[in-house]
C-alpha cells in the first residue's frame, strides 16, 4: 500500500538510532549530559508554572 516502504525505512532509522544511543551513551553522558544542571520546573517556576508550561509543550 501507500507508505510501505517508507514505513519500512522509518523502523529501520528508529532501530538504528536506538543502537547508537545504545552504544554511546556512556560518551554523551560524560562529554555532555552528566555536567548540565539539572532543570526542576516547580523550583522556577512554581508547581502551577511547570504544569502550563508542561502542557502548553505537550499541547502546542
């Protein structure tokens, strides 16, 4: 039908990333991740903020 293919490649690119992140990991959390602040919305913004902003990015 229309997409397969398509469909196709796009498990197949999902399957790939996930190896990759998979494999990787340990580098992104050293290199990047570990280092960053952690972010706690209801510390910035309040419990009320955190929840709109939350759901203005889930919704929007």
């Amino acid at each position: 039908g229309e997409g397969y293919i398509a469909s196709w490649v796009a498990f197949g690119g999902v399957l790939l990333g996930l190896f990759l992140s998979l494999h990787t990991w340990n580098w992104w959390w050293s290199v990047h991740i570990g280092g960053q602040p952690a972010v706690w919305l209801p510390q910035s913004l309040g419990y009320g903020g955190g929840i709109a902003l939350t759901l203005v990015g889930l919704l929007g």
